[in-house]
C-alpha cells in the first residue's frame, strides 16, 4: 500500500482533521502563484494546518505584490521567479524542487480545498497514479469557460477512449516518479493539466477522477477567455499529435479522400473527364496519412522507456 495514501485513508476513517506522522513528510504540496496576495497566505495556513509535515511549495512567478512574503510568513518554501515564465514552468520548478513521493498540484488563490486533498489521496491508495479533482458544473467560472471546458473533455475523452471528466482541472496528485517523467513535455503557459493528463493516459498509467466543489477565486483571474481559449484549443491538437496522431489525422486524410472522389465523380458525369482539382484532393488525402503514420512512429519513440 503506498504510504501517503494509506495516511489518507486513515485520516478519512477516524475522521481526523490533518495528515500527520512521518508518512506526510513523503508528501509535497506545490502552488504556482502569481500576485495573489489576497489568497496565498490562507491558502498556505490551511494547508499546514490539514498536513503539518508535508512539504508545501509555492512557486511565485514573478509576483509585483506580496505573494512571497506572505506565503512565507504562512510557513511555506518559496521559490522566486525573477519574472513570469507561466504556471506551466512554475508547476515544473516545483516538482524539480520537490522530496514528496506524492506531489500535490493546487492552486493558491482560495478555489481548492485542502480539505480534499486525503480522497484524492485514497484513490491513489486503490492503484492509481494520477488523481484529479473534477469540478461541478457549478464550479465553473463562467458559461463560457463551462461549455469549452466540456468540448475539451468530450475531444480529450475520444482521443484517449478513457471519459475525461475535467481535462483542465489544477487540482490533482501525481505519483512523482510518474509526473517527473513527462516534465519535458509540459508547456511553460497553459495548460499543464492537458498536458499531464493524456501523458499519463498515453502510458498506460491509470488516472481517476475524485469530484470536487470549487470555490470562486479570490483575486483577478490570469485567463483571458478568447486568447486563452484559442490557446487551449490548440494545446488539445498538439497533444492530440502527440498523444494518438492518426485519430486526428485519419478523419482529415480520409475527409479530403472523399472530397477527391466526389468531385472526381462529379467532373465524370457532368464533363467526363478527370479534373486536377480531384487529383489534388486525392494527393492531400495521401500525403495527410502519410504525415499521421510518421508521426505515429515519432510518438511511439517519444513514449518509449529504457530498461
């Protein structure tokens, strides 16, 4: 049984109010922040008082307020960006800096609960590497947000065949030999739970799901929804060739396939001849398989584990 989780399970059992004991200095808590100097000291306080001897990271990228002081005076390790790099390398320096066997990934402006974070670490206890705190529809910042966020999770869901219940969720644990696996293959912006989230599936290692209530954050969000959004979605494609490409690129060869022969048919009946519009069509569709299957080949070398 893994030891930090058995903490968890222990602690939900007798009902206890913190992780305490040796087993919860193999834990290591990480929070990237960036000017949220109205959440981070409280955030931190609660989190030393649910596991007083775990180790709690909070990465300040770059802040022009006074998030490191104040994490800090709540008794966390900070560690200094000297300007923002984006939560994905914050989430990096973090684990690099981490000694817990079990890192805890969460946000430190009041939206997650450390309260959660024993059932995240109860799941793990049933054989899981990764746990991830999937938000109700209530969570949601926005409608908006709240529709891309399910579209992400429907693409994410097809691409891995595994439901996804909250693809962009920051709140999860992670084995740390696992995650430390695949730090080269996260962005340094948005969005490092996508990330992480196929290239855990893509391996075979087992990921669930734990639902989770978030708060409304205390502060300004970093997310703008038209940049951010187009962002996301193009972190899905690349992940998506990067995770199984020829699930995207199949549809598309076979789409500009059908397009070739249609207009091929067409031309046929109308002037019975074979136009170079159907011959470029066609082309397409074989030169976008041909794209798919090498970079199946790059993805399988990508993935592949020494010894």
């Amino acid at each position: 049984m893994n030891q930090p989780a058995q903490v968890a399970a222990q602690t939900v059992a007798t009902g206890a109010t913190s992780l305490t004991g040796p087993r919860a200095l193999r834990l290591s808590v990480i929070l990237p922040a960036r000017n949220e100097q109205g959440a981070v000291g409280d955030t931190v306080r609660r989190l030393r008082e649910r596991i007083p001897e775990a180790q709690v990271i909070v990465v300040d990228d770059g802040s022009t307020d006074d998030t490191a002081m104040l994490a800090e005076q709540a008794g966390a390790q900070v560690l200094r960006r000297p300007y923002g790099m984006g939560n994905g390398a914050a989430i990096k320096a973090g684990a690099r800096a981490a000694r817990g066997e079990v890192l805890v990934f969460m946000d430190a402006d009041g939206q997650h609960d450390p309260a959660d974070i024993p059932r995240l670490l109860q799941r793990m206890d049933e054989g899981y590497d990764m746990v991830v705190g999937a938000r109700d529809h209530g969570s949601q910042a926005s409608a908006g947000r709240g529709l891309a966020n399910r579209f992400y999770n429907w693409l994410a869901s097809w691409m891995t065949g595994h439901p996804v219940l909250d693809l962009t969720s920051g709140f999860r644990a992670a084995r740390a030999e696992r995650f430390l696996e695949f730090i080269h293959l996260l962005p340094n912006g948005f969005s490092y739970p996508t990330t992480s989230t196929m290239a855990f599936f893509r391996s075979a290692y087992p990921v669930a799901y734990v639902p989770i209530r978030a708060a409304r954050r205390i502060g300004t969000s970093h997310i703008r929804p038209l940049r951010d959004g187009l962002r996301f979605l193009l972190i899905i494609f690349k992940i998506a060739t990067l995770y199984s490409p020829l699930k995207l690129f199949v549809p598309v060869s076979l789409g500009f396939g059908m397009l070739g022969l249609g207009w091929y048919a067409w031309t046929y009946s109308t002037a019975g001849r074979f136009t170079n519009m159907s011959a470029l069509l066609l082309s397409a569709g074989v030169i976008v398989f041909l794209i798919g299957l090498i970079s199946e080949q790059i993805t399988n070398l990508t993935y592949r584990r020494d010894g």
